[in-house]
C-alpha cells in the first residue's frame, strides 16, 4: 500500500513540474523574418530583409524543412535570449 502512494505522489509531482515547464514555456515570445538567404554556414543563416542583412544563429536543434541554399526565400522563426547581462550601478542623489 505505501508503495502505491508513493507512485501516486511521484506521478503528480511529475505532471506538476511538466505542467509547471510548459507554461513558462509559452511566454517566450517569437519573432519572425522573411527574405532571401544570403549565406548559410553551420552556425548560422543571412537573410535579406529589405536594406538590412539579419544574421540568425542556429544549431543541431534547429529544424529546416526543405532545400535551404544561397537565393532560396525563407521564413525563419527565432526567438531572442540573453547572452550575458552586465548591470551597471546607478545615480544615487546627493543628500545633505
């Protein structure tokens, strides 16, 4: 009997922490770009978007769906993330 509860407590503790992942999942937000591929290497694909080349990072994650090469039009979904952070102290007011 005490085996079972512990299945059970496992298996909603489980649930709770996937459940718990997905939502902080969602509220990445994604952004878009749409263009001709200028450059692809195996870290990265060069759109043309209007006068601006956009340089989007990818890697083994990503997921390509047909022939991606140099003069192809694309739409890349991507997503930004913090590198680093440096955080640089503020003005403090000068009390007499």
């Amino acid at each position: 009997m005490k085996n079972l509860k512990s299945i059970c407590a496992a298996a909603v503790c489980g649930a709770i922490l996937l459940g718990s992942a997905t939502l902080l999942a969602a509220d990445v937000k994604t952004y878009q770009v749409t263009g001709p591929v200028l450059e692809v290497t195996p870290t990265s694909i060069t759109v043309q978007k209007n006068e601006d080349k956009w340089e989007i990072t990818r890697n083994k994650n990503t997921k390509i769906t047909g022939n991606l090469k140099v003069g192809a039009k694309v739409t890349i979904q991507y997503n930004m993330v913090a590198v680093e952070v440096e955080v640089k102290p503020g003005k403090t007011k000068n009390r007499p």
